[in-house]
C-alpha cells in the first residue's frame, strides 16, 4: 500500500538522507525513465507528422514537457547519489512533479479547446487542397 504519509512529514521533504535509498528515490527514477521514453516516442510522432498538422503542434508539447521533466528527475537523481545537500532533498522532486501536472493541465486544455476543431479544419484543408489540385 502507498505511504503519503510522509510528504508531509519536514524530516522527509526538506533533509537530505545519506542512507541508503528508499522505495521513493526508486520509484523517482523509474518515473523518470520513463518519461524520457515517452519524450523519444512523441518526438518519433513529431517528426513522422506532416508539417501543419496540428497534430505536430500537440505532440510537441508533450515532448518538451516529458523530456524536461524526466532531465530535471534525472538530474535529481544524480544529485541524490551525489549528496548534494539542498537539490537531493525531496522537495525538489516533488516540485518537478508539480510542475509537471501544472503543464500537463495547460496541455489538456489545448487539446480540449483548441486542438480537437483545429484538427478538423486542418483534415477539410487537406480535402480541399486534395480536390483544387485536379
């Protein structure tokens, strides 16, 4: 069962530990493995993406915003093994994690408001286009 206990608890959240490594420095590094992963996969989609698409546009978003997250947990990590005394505090991974739901919301919301009716125009363009070159 998940513990959350301790994101609370300022021992956990705000010193470093020079133990050995818990179950959530794990679970951090996974987490950001893969999110580099998912990074590579949306810049693949990216660059087999027609130019214009808004498509593009989306899956762009979602590559700068899983590449910089799983660098940032990355570097968190490395900063962790190293000891580095205020950036391997827990805090600083879960700001990341923070940021990274804050502009996940921004990319959700694209997709809600704009990119659904900017697909559509974009796949009547292409009709159009597809019709007007005969």
């Amino acid at each position: 069962m998940l513990d959350v206990t301790k994101l609370w608890d300022k021992t956990y959240l705000f010193s470093p530990s020079f133990t050995s490594f818990t179950r959530s420095e794990h679970i951090f590094f996974w987490t950001a493995v893969v999110f580099l992963v998912l990074g590579v996969a949306a810049k693949i989609v990216v660059w087999y993406t027609e130019a214009g698409r808004p498509k593009k546009v989306l899956f762009g978003r979602f590559f700068h915003l899983f590449l910089t997250s799983g660098l940032l947990l990355m570097l968190w990590y490395g900063a962790r093994v190293e000891q580095v005394p205020w950036i391997s505090a827990h805090i600083s991974a879960l700001l990341v994690f923070v940021v990274f739901f804050v502009w996940l919301v921004f990319i959700v919301s694209f997709f809600w408001r704009k990119y659904r009716k900017l697909e559509e125009s974009w796949s009547e363009q292409k009709i159009k286009q597809k019709y007007l070159a005969r």
